[in-house]
C-alpha cells in the first residue's frame, strides 16, 4: 500500500479492505461485488448475497455464471459479467437484466478498478433490485391506459346510443305492424334481441369509463353479501324455468353478522357479479357456495407486516374451470369466455374490491369449478382506496 492511496480496495494478493472500507462496504444498500480479471467474485457485501439469494461463502471464489445460475438465458448476468471481464479498455457497463428468482429484474453497473500504473486488475459490479420499480411503472401505464380508455369508451357510447335508440324504437314499430304468427316477426324479434345485446355493452362500457362514486358508511357487509344471494337465487330460478337447469345457490354467514366501513350497494353489485358468473360457468347441473367469514386476526404480507382484521367473501362454483391461460386474463377489460359476456364485470369487482382496500384472487382449473376470494380490511383508510 502506498502513502497517496493508504486504503486501497486491492493489491496484488487479492481483496483486502481495512476495517474503515469493511463498514462502508456493508453499508451500502445496494449489492456490490467484485469481480476478479477471470470472471471470479472476490468479495461481495450482505446486500449482494440477500440479493442473489446465497450465502456468502456460496458466492466467494466462484465465477458469475455459477453464482446465478443463468448462463444460458438471454439478458442474464453471467454474459453481462462475461462481457465486462472482456473488456480490456476498463469501460464502465450497464445493462438491465435477470436476476437469479422467478420475475426478478436487476439494474448491474460494471465499473473498473485501476492499479497504480493504470492498468485494469478487477471489476466492481453494483447491482440494485428494480423489480418493483418495473411493476409500479407497468401499473402507472396500466392506469393511464384505463384512462384513456375510459375516455374513449365514453365518447363512442355516447355516439352508439342514440342511433341505437332510434333502431330499437323502429324495430318495435315493425313488430307492432306484424301478426304474431307472422316469420317476418320472428326475424325483426332475432333483431331486437340483438340491439338489446348492443345497448347493453354500451351501458356496461359508460359506467366502465364514469364509475359512480364510492359512498362509504358504516353498514352491514351481512345483509350487502345476503342480498346479492337473493338476486342470483332469482336468475337461477329463471334459468331452472326456461331451460330446466338445476342450479342450488348456498349462502352460508359468519357466526354473527359483519358491521364495517363499506359502500354496501357496490359491495353487493361486485358480489352479485361473481355469482352470475358462476351460474354461466355451470352447465345444466351444480351449485354455488357463497361463504362469509371473519378471520380476524389475521397475518398480512404487505410491507408493514404483522395482523390486521380481516373478512373474507368466497364464491365457489361447481362449473367449467378457468384454463390456466385464460387465469392471466379475467381481469383484462373486454375479455371474456362468454357467447353473451362484454368482458368488463370482472374489470368491475377488482376495482370496487380495491377502492375497499381488499383483494380478490382466483383458483381454477378445467372441470373442477372455480373460487373467486375477496379479502377486505375491517377498517378503511383513504390510502387504501385505490380505484382502477
């Protein structure tokens, strides 16, 4: 070590950090490593071993590719490292790319360290998680996409709606003017049906772009979930009348009744949209089971970890299933599986399950029906309220 640089990173035996460098070097939040002239990792602080999921001592003395595991993916670590110890001008690099998990994504900067006589002998990588970053960025353009969206919607069913409403008054007009035994009104009622199916993914797509307020109040989550029961027990016993279908719809309520902070009538229309889903989902034959439970206290995953009180609303059917592609898509706007579905009531629940601060989630496979459960927090803070 010379007198000008009396707390040099590394000298010829390899990595030596003083005592003074060892506590900078831990404190750093982001993972730094260094990497030696033949691709091996000569130190690394905790923030990098927590990064890349290893012990430490997995991490010293082996190459980069090793360390991640990934030599062979595209955008991978390994040919990042590959290419840094390549390259004999000392140029600084930075690349975004994989990480060693699932999902993850890393922003990594390769920067070289110099000897006194200015030649490269090893390489500081700093390497920063950023897979949060990308998924807040992908929410941001997710919700400016909705809002464009919305506005469009808006404009076109405005534009939609009154020649449709002018179609639908001259249909019946020539309906009105034909016999009932008359197949001309056979075709014109094939019409009106069809101009109903129009004007009611108009509707859907106005509220979809304006949604009405929230009006939170202290009111029975019970009786919000009890009436959305009886309104889907109504539409089952339609379908049991017109085309003999066989469909029981069970509700059963938590031990006392759940009084909350809620917006009781889009609580009920969310719910009421899970159930008619699950009625289209069954063919002929099944059943619907509605449960309602207070699991208070429970863990909560999020940031600030420890409990919170909690409910839970969970609609389970005996239908169809959900493929695992059509799982990533429910909540798309427009998607649906449906001959006679608009593919904008699940885009509805998530939304009115949000502004509650709640959650919905989904498990499904083909054949062996599906359960949708929202989670909702037993008290409501305006941060929670997130509407998309």
């Amino acid at each position: 070590m010379n007198e000008e640089n009396p707390l040099p990173i590394f000298r010829a035996g390899g990595a030596l950090l003083p005592p003074a460098w060892e506590a900078l070097f831990e404190a750093i939040e982001d993972g730094v490593c260094v990497q030696s002239l033949d691709s091996r990792i000569v130190r690394a602080n905790s923030a990098f071993a927590v990064m890349i999921g290893l012990p430490l001592d997995e991490i010293i003395g082996r190459s980069c590719a090793e360390v991640f595991g990934c030599a062979n993916e595209t955008g991978s670590l390994p040919q990042f490292c590959a290419r840094s110890a390549s390259n004999t001008t000392g140029r600084v690099t930075s690349e975004e790319i994989c990480g060693r998990q699932p999902g993850q994504r890393l922003r990594s900067r390769v920067s070289p360290v110099r000897d006194e006589s200015g030649q490269v002998t090893a390489y500081v990588m700093v390497v920063r998680d950023i897979t949060d970053v990308i998924a807040r960025e992908r929410e941001l353009s997710r919700v400016e996409q909705l809002a464009r969206f919305g506005e469009l919607a808006a404009g076109l069913a405005h534009e939609i709606k009154n020649p449709l409403a002018g179609i639908q008054g001259a249909v019946d007009i020539l309906i009105g003017r034909r016999s009932p035994n008359s197949p001309e009104r056979e075709v014109l009622e094939g019409v009106r049906r069809e101009v109903g199916r129009v004007d009611a993914t108009v509707q859907a797509l106005l509220e979809r772009a304006r949604p009405r307020g929230f009006n939170f109040q202290t009111a029975s989550l019970t009786d919000a979930v009890q009436r959305a029961v009886s309104l889907a027990r109504h539409q089952a016993a339609g379908l049991a009348a017109t085309h003999g279908h066989q469909i029981r719809i069970n509700f059963i309520p938590s031990a006392a009744p759940i009084v909350m902070p809620i917006d009781p009538a889009q609580i009920e229309d969310a719910v009421l949209n899970l159930l008619l889903n699950a009625i289209e989902a069954i063919d002929h034959q099944g059943s619907v089971t509605v449960r309602l439970c207070d699991r208070s206290p429970v863990n909560h995953p999020g940031p600030d970890g420890g409990t919170r009180n909690e409910v839970v609303i969970e609609v389970s059917d005996t239908g169809r299933g959900i493929t695992d592609d059509n799982l990533l898509r429910i909540f798309s706007p427009f998607f649906t599986t449906q001959a006679n579905g608009t593919g904008l009531g699940l885009p509805a629940v998530r939304r009115i399950v949000r502004a509650h601060g709640g959650q919905i989630e989904v498990t499904s496979a083909p054949g062996t029906g599906s359960t949708f459960t929202i989670r909702l927090p037993r008290e409501i803070h305006p941060g929670q309220q997130q509407g998309s």
